[in-house]
C-alpha cells in the first residue's frame, strides 16, 4: 500500500523477538551515500565519529555524529579495507592496495605493523582485530591482488591465504591458522577464549579455541550462509553473533550457532560495526552507502580492555 514502510527485521527464531533484537528503530537511517564500494566502518567514541573505507576511490570518509557532516579522512590511502582501534583509540588498517597493516598514530602518521611473512610480501589484509593483550590478528585473502579495482593486480608471493598474529612486543608476524579460500571479518568472543573468522569464497563462519599461548585450536564450522557468503562479523553482549552477508542482511546467530533472524538491507552487505555512545547502534556499510539502525541491544566494546 502506498507510504508503507519497508520490512527491517526479519524473524526466523522466536528468541530474535524475545531477546530484544528488533525493539530498536523499525526503519535504517541513510547516513550517506556516494561511495564506490563502502567497507569496515569504525566507531571512534573519543571523537564521537565514524570512520569507513570506500576502497575503489582509494580514501578513508569520516561521519561526524554531532553534525552529519561527511569529509574525507585520508586519501590517497592505500586501497584501505578493514579498520578497528587498539587498546589506546589508535587506528588501525588492513591497506589493501599497499598489502600491509598500519597504525595510525595520535599524532597522524603511520607506523607499518605488518606488510611481509617469512620475508615473503603479504596478499591484501581484509580485516583486523586486536585483543586484549596488545597483539593485532588480521585476515589476508587474494581480493586486493585480483584485480586493480580494490587494490593492484599482482601474484601471491605466499601462495596461501592465511590468518596472522603481530605480537605487540616484538611485532613478528606468526601464522594462526591457513586453510581458507578467502578469509575475510574476524572477531574474538567477548571472553577472548574463542576466534572467528568468515571464510567469503566457502561462505562459512569457523571458530577456533585461542590457548593461553595465543596459538589456535578446532576450526570447525559455526554457520554457513545458504545464500551468497559472508563478509565481517561482530558481536553483541548477550554472545550473539552479528555477520554481515552478501544476501542483502545482517544475519544474527545464537551462540549456539541458529540463526535467529535479519536485518534487512538494501543490496550488498560488507562490514558492520556497534557504535554511538552506548554502542547500539549498528553501521552498516552496504554497496555504496552508508546506514545506520539505533537498535535496543547493545554491541562489545570498541576498545580492548587490558589485562
């Protein structure tokens, strides 16, 4: 019927009612729009602004909250993908185009974290995480040396694609975990006792064990994606599990593993992240625009919390 508004949530579990996951806002909010192909949206709470990457026009923008107002943060700025902060609110970014991790400094200029493995040039970083220990984890799929859309066309020196760990000491570089086709979003469990990644070429979520060491264990399945794959993956407080997906939603997953329902979005999801000052409210980065949903639960922290 005319002037009705379109579905937000979508419920395939009574426990997505139940638990609360759609008393929020019952309509996305368009926070703008004009991207190539918008990506790992990061929540500054210091500043009170969003920051994302559009990586085909090679720039990271900037969402002030207070205002609205869009500008851009860095550009060019190495075919950026996957941004998120460290235990001291800096930044850090998985540079496609540059096949390397950074950290952006208080001060503005970038510290190289990781960019080499065994001497050998990494593929393209996707996503990264840092834990409470100081290490930074990151993905490192082929996406950025496929074409030169996202990146620059070039061969695999590692001829793998594998999930690392910087230690935040000596910062070497250590492999975690390989076996995957495209790794992609990653994020530890609230606790830290378990890892996930996203796998987008097997459209599957794995989970692993981290030992005390900070080496992994398992690796079995969480959750497939029945239709199109999955992209990042946050979580909430309750211990659900928020995963973008390339269908056209936000699936969410009782830690058991059932999906409990969706958020709808108009095209293709990439990456998303809890933010404002409560953090619930969830940034969606879904084709070329960015959105917003206020909802009524409430994301993991923005930052590490030390040990």
């Amino acid at each position: 019927m005319p002037g009705e508004q379109p579905q937000t949530y979508e419920t395939l579990d009574e426990r997505f009612r139940t638990g609360r996951c759609q008393a929020g806002d019952s309509t996305l909010e368009t926070l703008f729009e004009g991207c190539r192909w918008a990506e790992g949206p990061v929540y500054v709470p210091a500043g009170r602004y969003l920051l994302w990457s559009d990586i085909p026009n090679d720039r990271l923008l900037r969402w002030d909250e207070t205002t609205g107002a869009v500008g851009v943060f860095r550009s060019p700025a190495g075919f950026p993908n996957g941004n998120t902060l460290d235990g001291q609110g800096r930044l850090i970014t998985c540079e496609q185009g540059n096949r390397r991790v950074t950290r952006t400094e208080h001060d503005g200029s970038v510290t190289v974290l990781a960019e080499r493995f065994e001497g050998k040039r990494l593929n393209s970083p996707n996503d990264a995480v840092v834990r409470s220990d100081g290490s930074v984890w990151f993905s490192d799929p082929e996406f950025g040396i496929a074409t030169d859309y996202e990146g620059h066309r070039g061969e695999s020196e590692i001829g793998a694609r594998n999930v690392y760990r910087i230690d935040p000491v000596s910062g070497a570089v250590r492999l975690v975990a390989d076996g995957f086709q495209g790794p992609n979003g990653l994020v530890f469990s609230p606790d830290e006792s378990r890892l996930y990644v996203s796998d987008s070429t097997a459209n599957h979520i794995r989970v692993f064990d981290v030992r005390d060491d900070g080496t992994l264990d398992g690796g079995e399945v969480f959750a497939e994606c029945a239709k199109g794959n999955f992209d990042n993956i946050r979580f909430d407080d309750a211990g659900r599990l928020w995963a973008a997906a390339l269908d056209g939603g936000v699936h969410c997953y009782d830690p058991d593993g059932t999906l409990l329902g969706r958020v709808l979005v108009p095209g293709v999801v990439a990456n998303i992240r809890f933010g404002g000052a409560r953090r619930n409210r969830m940034f969606i980065a879904a084709d070329t625009t960015l959105y917003s949903l206020m909802m009524s639960v409430t994301g993991t922290p923005a930052l590490p919390v030390s040990r």
